[in-house]
C-alpha cells in the first residue's frame, strides 16, 4: 500500500494516476495533511506500518511545491520542490506531474513510456496540432518536451493521430450517427471479463425473448433517427455468434427493414469466440452483405487459453478463420492481449507468428487491463501480473509484427490499470480500417446504441458536450423493461439534426 498525504485536494487523482503506472497493482490510501507538514498532521505509517511500502506528501505552500517520498520505514527516498507554483489550472497540472514523475523516475529508476501522460485518448494531443494546421514534427516535439513521452510513443502517436485524421476525411461526424447492437452472451466467462455476459449454457433459453426486446427497441429506435444519416454498424458484445444463425438471420433481417445498410460505411459483426463460429452463421452473415468479421484469438497458447476459461483450442481459431475464408470473408479481424496470467515473450512470439500466417486484413492488441468486476481481480494473487519491462517487450514485438504483415497503427487508446500502463493499438491493412473504432474512441459522433448494456452517446458539437442515455445491463431487465429503455430514448434524443422523425 502507498499512503498518498495531501494538504489540499488538488491534482490528488493526476498524482494517483502517475503513482499508479510506477506501482502497478499496489492501493493508494489518501489522507488529509496538515498545511504545517511537522504538526497538526497524520503522520505516515499511522494504522498500516507493516503495509505501507512508501509514502508521499504533497504539500503546496507559500505559492510553492514540496513532494517527499519516503519508503515504509519513514526513510526519505526523494525530494523535488518547486519555488513558485503555477496558479493557472493545466500549467499547475504540468508542472506538478514532472516534479513528481522525475521524482518517481529516480526513485524506481525507470522511466515510463507515455512519460507523465495518463489520459486515456493521447491521440487528441497531435491531433489538435494538425486540425490547427501545426505539423507532425510540432506535435512531436511538445509530446516530447512537455510530457516526456518516449521516442518510440511518439512516433505510435503521431503516426495513429495521422492515420486518424485521414480516414475520417469526408466523414460528416456532427451530421451523422452510428449503431451499436449488443448481444449480451458467450459461450463461456473469460477470467478477465467485466462486461455484462451470460453464459449460453445457462441463458439459452433466453436468447430468443431476449431477440424480441431488441428488434422492439430497433423498430422505435427507427422511429426517432433520420435514417440516412448512418455512417456505421457494429455488432459487439458478449459474442454475436452466439447466436443460431437462424436467430442471426432474423436480427440481420430486422436491422434490413428498419434501416438502409448500404449507405453505411462498414458493418462489423464480433465471432470473437472461434467455438461459436460455424459455416452456417458466416454464411448468413455474408448473405446479408456483411464484410467485416473479428475472430478473436487473444493468445495462441493453449496453456493460457486453458487458465483464462476459453475453452477452445488455437487450432479452432485456424480453423474458425480458414472457414472464413471459405465462406468468402475479404475484412477479417483478430484481437490480441498481451500481459495474460503466465505469460512470457517467447509465449507471444509464438502467438503472433501462428496470426501472421493466418495474414487477417487487421489486428487490435490489448495490454491487459484488470477491471474491478473481473474474476482476474478477485483472485489477483493468483495471477500475479507481468513487469512493465516484459509487457513493454511484448507490445514492440506486436508493432514489428504487424509492420512484417503490412499493417499499420490507426487507432489508440489506453485504459486504467493497464498491463504496463501501455496501451491498445488497432493495427490494418491501408483500406482496411474499422472507422467505427475510431468513431467512438474520438467521441465525435452520436452512437445509438441498442441491446442490454448498451449506452447512446449523444453528441451537441455547438455546446462540447455528450449526453448518455443508458440501458440496463442485465438480461432479465431489459427485457421486462424495454419499454422504459425505449421511453429513456425517446425522452433524451434531441428533437432535431439527425434525429428528427421521418416516415
Ligand atoms: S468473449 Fe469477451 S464478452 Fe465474452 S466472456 Fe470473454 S471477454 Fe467477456
């Protein structure tokens, strides 16, 4: 445990973001100090000495900054003032973040890749530098200067928000929106999961009621948008494939009759799971002119897909994508996480040698993230996570692998808690780009979203701002509850723009 003392509450969650990508996995407990750090203060170690690892104190004073890290046994590890501190808001932030990530760096005596960035979408900061009409070079530089981003970070980073910009030319992104559908099942529960997901064996005999509520709110849902304004459609979840193709073809033919799929720019639909893909489902999925697919592996090695519950084979995933191939696929995608329990380099050396012989148009490689609700969480002891040295080994092999593969980085983002503090990078194939990824990761155009689970996000470009309108996650609620769902849209979607009613 870190023991994070502060006499005022300002910056306190960039301070515990940074103390977070050092100390991966270790808890942060925050107490109030006194502005005289030598009185009127809780002293370190107080309730915990055998527990606490370090401590820090964070004391703005006298128009100043003083950090002081000790270790467990109160011995000063470092110390990094700052005579005069800023008064403005983000300069404050800045100058407070490199006091202390110097400080940090010196003490663990590492530095971090992404620098002092802790934001989930770093992407954003070149990107403004080129909607400003400031080149690659400008935005690297200020990456480097003032967030000590590594080389390596900054040439992912600016070559995505490049790419980025790129293939949203042409996308009017106030005038538009996109659909989302969820299928909440899968064939069983992956160890790292913290999405809503039931597992089939259980909920089968659900699906089918489930399907009614959805093509219920789908129909109504028609009924409030200008159906020309759709740009794309994801299919996610859980795992639509998890559905017979009897009950795919119903919902691909309910989405037929409610909305005009050709004009959307791409369809995705998720096979994620290799054990719920059969010829019969890919060729309903491209009887209705679906193109885009994502099989998703996650590893290669049968240990690791054994420990995380998958259970499947890496044969059925060969055999799940040369399937198809068959069926006529042109767009297929495979997701990869690196940093699973167990894992080594050699382990993900063999997994991305196995993808790229299978040579899909595109890749998205996970660093791990452990989310709270996750059963990987709750038995953390168990799983002790991979160091950021090995995880950051992992993803350049990733990048060189789909450099030999001839995919380039188009989209970015980074999570809480992540294996390595790193990030995920969505690789492809010139053309082959999931616009939908970039869509909703930018939050620059309205998703509606349909299906348990699912959050519309409403975008107002005049005011900056996004309004969420959500369904509830649980199965069994939304369907005894579709019709609040339905109303929630109806009550939130604005009157106007793309949303207006047309017969
Ligand atoms: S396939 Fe995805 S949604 Fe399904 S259990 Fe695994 S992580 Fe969760």
């Amino acid at each position: 445990m870190i023991e994070l003392f502060l006499n005022e509450e300002r910056y306190e969650n960039d301070i515990r973001a940074l103390l977070m990508a050092f100390y991966h996995g270790e808890k942060i407990f925050a107490r109030k100090l006194g502005t005289d750090a030598g009185e009127n203060s809780v002293k370190p170690g107080v309730g915990g000495e055998n527990l606490v690892s370090r401590t820090l104190e964070v004391v703005y004073a006298g128009g100043g900054l003083r950090l002081t890290l000790k270790d467990g046994d109160g011995q000063v590890l470092g110390e990094s003032c700052r005579a005069v501190f800023p008064s403005d808001h983000t300069e404050g932030k800045n100058c407070l973040k490199t006091a202390l990530y110097d400080l940090l760096c010196e003490a663990a005596g590492r530095t971090l890749p992404w620098g002092t960035l802790t934001g989930i979408r770093p992407t954003k900061l070149p990107m403004a530098f080129y909607d400003s009409g400031r080149s690659q070079e400008e935005a690297a530089e200020y990456l480097r200067q003032t967030y000590k981003v590594s080389e390596e970070k900054i040439r992912l980073c600016t070559q995505v928000a490049a790419n980025e910009k790129r293939i949203l030319e042409g996308v009017d992104k106030e005038r538009s929106f996109s659909l989302y559908i969820g299928i909440p099942f899968c064939p069983t529960i992956c160890l790292y999961c913290s999405f809503s997901s039931y597992p089939l064996n259980i909920w089968a005999k659900e699906v089918d009621h489930y399907l009614e509520a959805l093509f219920k709110e789908i129909r109504q849902v028609r009924s409030m948008v200008d159906k020309s304004c759709m740009t794309t459609v994801y299919m996610g979840g859980g795992t639509p494939t998890s559905l017979n193709g009897e009950q795919m073809d119903r919902l691909l033919s309910v989405l037929e009759e409610n909305f005009d799929l050709n004009i959307a720019r791409e369809f995705t639909i998720e096979a994620g799971r290799p054990d719920s893909v059969t010829q019969d489902k890919l060729r309903v999925i491209k009887n209705h002119g679906i193109e885009r697919i994502s099989i998703n592996p996650q590893t290669m090695n049968q240990k690791t897909l054994d420990v995380i519950g998958r259970r499947h084979t890496t044969e059925d995933v060969e055999r799940a994508f040369d399937m198809a191939r068959r069926v006529g696929f042109s767009n297929i995608n495979m997701d990869l996480i690196l940093g699973l329990p167990g894992e080594s380099s050699e382990d993900v050396a063999n997994t991305l040698e196995r993808i790229g012989k299978l040579a899909p148009e595109s890749m998205t490689v996970h660093s791990l993230a452990v989310k709270r609700a996750s059963r990987l969480n709750q038995n953390l002891e168990l799983y002790p996570p991979a160091s950021q040295e090995e995880v950051n080994r992992m993803i350049h092999m990733a990048w060189q692998a789909a450099e030999a593969m001839g995919l380039e980085p188009y989209y970015l983002y980074r999570q809480k808690n992540m294996a390595g503090n790193l990030e995920n990078v969505g690789y492809a194939k010139p053309g082959k780009e999931c616009l939908y990824n970039i869509l909703i990761m930018e939050e620059k155009q309205s998703i509606i979203a349909v299906g348990a689970g699912g959050t519309s996000k409403i975008l107002y470009p005049e005011e900056n701002r996004i309004e969420r309108v959500e369904n509830v996650k649980s199965v069994k609620d939304y369907i005894e509850r579709i019709d609040e769902m339905i109303e929630r849209k109806r009550q939130k979607f604005p009157k106007s723009g793309i949303f207006e009613k047309r017969a």
